[in-house]
C-alpha cells in the first residue's frame, strides 16, 4: 500500500482520466496523498497541446521526479524523448492505457521503469472515480477524433475516434446524478463527430441523457465546427431540452478560409457564421465559446483582419486566444514561422477585442433573473452556472451543489454578479 499523488492538467478529458486513475488507486488498496510532499509515488496527468503547456509539464516533472514518477496523459505520447530527457526514470502511461494503471504503479514503487502508451481495450466509462468536484460528473463519450488537423498534436495522442456506447454513458450518467452531481460534462476529443463509428451520433446521445428522470443540467463540451453541417438539426432539437447548457463551444480558430484549408480543419467561417446565428436566433440568450489561432504559419496580414472580421461579426461571448507555437510531430511544425513579434502583435489585437466583446455580451445580462446551480469553489468565493452556462457570483453564503434564485446587478467581463432573490 502506498500514498499516491495524483496531478492533473489541460482538457476536461485529462482531468476524468486522473478521476478514473484516482478511482483505480484506491481499487488497488493504495490511498490517495493530500500533496506531493507526503507521496511515496507522484502521478502526473499531462497536457502537451501547446507549447507554453509543455513547458509547464516539464517543469512539474522536474519537481516531483525526486520521488517514483509515472507520467501519464498526452505528453509521454506524443513526446516520449521530451518526457525522459528531464525525468529519464519516469514510467510513463498513454492516454489510453488506464486499464494498466495498477500495473505501472507497482512497478514504479519497485524501482522498474514501464512504460505502457499502446491504446488498450479499456472502456473509460464506468470505471471507479474519485471525483474532483462533488457537484460535477465528467463522462468521457470518446476517445481520439476524426480531423488531422496540421497544428494539432493531439491526434498523435489519442488516435482514431472512439466513441463509447450510449447505454454505457446513460449508465454512467444515472450513477453520476444518483452520487450527488447537479451537473454532467459530456466531454470527448471532439465531441462533434461522436458516434459516427458506431452508427449514432451526437444529437441522440444527449436525448438520451436527458431522458434520466432527475434534476441535473448537461454540458456538451467542444465540437469541431467541420461536423456541424451532418449534425446542426439534430442538435438543434436536442437543445429544447431544458436539461440541456444554452451553450456551444465551437473553435473556429481562423476568419480565414485560406488558413483553414491549410491547419486541415475541414471547415470554413462561414459554417461557424451559421452556427452562431442559427442557435442564437433559436435560442436567444445563447453562449458561444471559440477558440483562436493567430499566428499560423500561413497567415498573412489580410488573413489575420479576416478574423478581427468574424469575430466583430459573430460576437462570441468566450474567445480562447492562442499564439501558433510549432508541436513537434505537426505538419505545421516543418512550414516557415512567422516573426515572434508579429504574433505578439495580433495575439494583443485579438485580445482586447475578446475583452470588450464578452464585458458587452455580460453587460446585456444585467436585470436577468432566473435559477443559478453553484458549482465551484475558487479562492473561497462560490461560483454558479445560469441555464446558459454563464457564469455567476454572488455575496450571499452559498453551498456547492446549490441552486439559486438570482437576479444580476452587474458584470464584468468574466462574469456575472448578482444577489439571491426570494
């Protein structure tokens, strides 16, 4: 028996894989460390998608390498020689390898290396958890995607899409909301094209989730807009749930129809276009999330504008700003890089567009008032999630898991501020 610490970084994928590995340690008869100071075996759940993040893995394997380290997640896959450069006695397990977890393990507590990145059989649905969030049930429905996009380092990780049966994820869901948890993530590499390998498809996995006859709210985590064509009606309807986030997280990631032939996304801006004013005219009060690019190696000057466009057009209420930094193994990470300080430029453009759109989005919420499910705790302020997944503080003492009658008073662009109403 030893005491385990447990790390997780990136996705909402990586931290239901620390959940299951966690659930699987104290399956094991081993227990769980409150830090990595008092760990006799430290575990760390990476993320390699960019390289600001690598770096941040490398320099939490370099701390906690004093102890038997596994490293398990997307860097060991994708960057094996970048994981034993700077720990080279690390065990390392893949992404899709949970089911050799206890294996690994006991290995490592031996002193013996072993390194387990081959994808197993394992389904990640209904394994044990131990969950991070008492509120939150985070239920992966696939693994790997479809796309083969050029920047993007996680198909090396994860592979070919996989997707989990819906009896499997209705079962794990019910247990979920019967454990205690107001809110279900339904998160995948890419949720978009869920189920096209087993004959289903999106939309009639969250009808079918939202037939469970209990009290919790769904959130559809990220698609790749290239999928929304094949499956916009569907989702369309399976939105009128009320069960169902008023939410979408859609990354566009370029205005620029040129560079997005060229990072192989299989879309164009106009479908993220259409996505944006379809659901919002349906809906009305509609969260879009997106994620930009700037800097791609292709992207000139009349591309990046191309963007400031469709972002000044589409009006997201979420932008998640990256810079273009070259991953090993990508197609993109062999075309000619565009000069540092052009990046800089267009990233501190794009951010401050982001900005004053999302405090004007927030700022048409003020006099809403309507239920607010409270789930989670930061810095010792409780946050909640309105129906459109918005998010909403308040000064009144509020418990985790709690759901709220408020009316909002203010906002900011991070959010919404309000007070309980009777």
């Amino acid at each position: 028996m030893a005491k385990i610490w447990v790390e997780a970084h990136g996705c909402s994928a990586s931290f239901a894989d620390s959940e299951m590995i966690s659930g699987l340690i104290l399956n094991g008869g081993h227990t769980l460390a409150q830090n990595s100071t008092e760990s006799d075996l430290n575990l760390i759940v990476t993320c390699s998608v960019k390289d600001a993040t690598a770096n941040k893995m490398v320099y939490r394997i370099k701390k906690m390498k004093s102890k038997p380290l596994v490293v398990a997640g997307c860097l060991p896959k994708a960057e094996q020689s970048t994981v034993e450069r700077f720990s080279p006695n690390a065990s390392l397990l893949g992404p899709n390898s949970l089911g050799k977890t206890l294996d690994v393990i006991s290995s490592t507590l031996k002193g013996i290396k072993k390194i387990e990145l081959a994808d197993s059989d394992l389904s990640k649905v209904g394994l044990p958890k131990v969950r991070l969030n008492s509120v939150v049930g985070i239920v992966e429905i696939a693994s790997g995607c479809m796309s083969k996009c050029t920047f993007c380092q996680t198909k090396l990780s994860k592979g070919d899409l996989r997707s989990y049966r819906i009896g499997e994820i209705v079962r794990q869901v019910k247990h979920d909301v019967e454990d205690g948890c107001g809110e279900i993530w339904l998160t995948s590499t890419d949720n978009g094209c869920y189920g096209f390998d087993i004959g289903t498809n999106l939309p009639d996995l969250i009808e079918n989730v939202s037939q469970i006859k209990r009290d919790f709210m769904i959130r559809v985590g990220m698609m790749n807009p290239m999928y929304m064509p094949r499956i916009k009606d569907g989702l369309l309807k399976a939105y009128e749930n009320a069960k169902v986030f008023k939410f979408l997280h859609i990354p566009v990631q370029s205005g620029s129809n040129q560079v997005l032939k060229e990072m192989k996304r299989g879309h164009t801006a106009k479908v993220f276009r259409d996505t944006n004013e379809t659901f919002r005219k349906k809906f009305g009060r509609f969260t879009i999330s997106t994620d930009i690019i700037v800097g791609f190696p292709t992207e000139s000057e009349e591309d990046f504008i191309q963007t400031i466009d469709l972002i000044n057009e589409t009006r997201p209420d979420v932008i998640n700003l990256s810079r273009y930094s070259a991953r090993p193994g990508t197609n993109a990470s062999k075309m000619n890089q565009i000069d540092v300080s052009d990046i800089k430029r267009r990233s501190k453009v794009v951010f401050e567009l982001a900005s004053k759109i999302s405090h004007e989005r927030n700022l048409e919420w003020i006099g809403w008032k309507g239920d607010v499910l409270f789930d989670e705790i930061t810095d010792e302020i409780t946050k909640g999630r309105n129906f459109a997944y918005k998010s909403v503080v308040i000064d009144e003492n509020v418990k985790i898991g709690q759901k709220i009658k408020v009316e909002i008073t203010k906002a900011t662009k991070y959010g919404l501020y309000g007070k309980a109403i009777s």
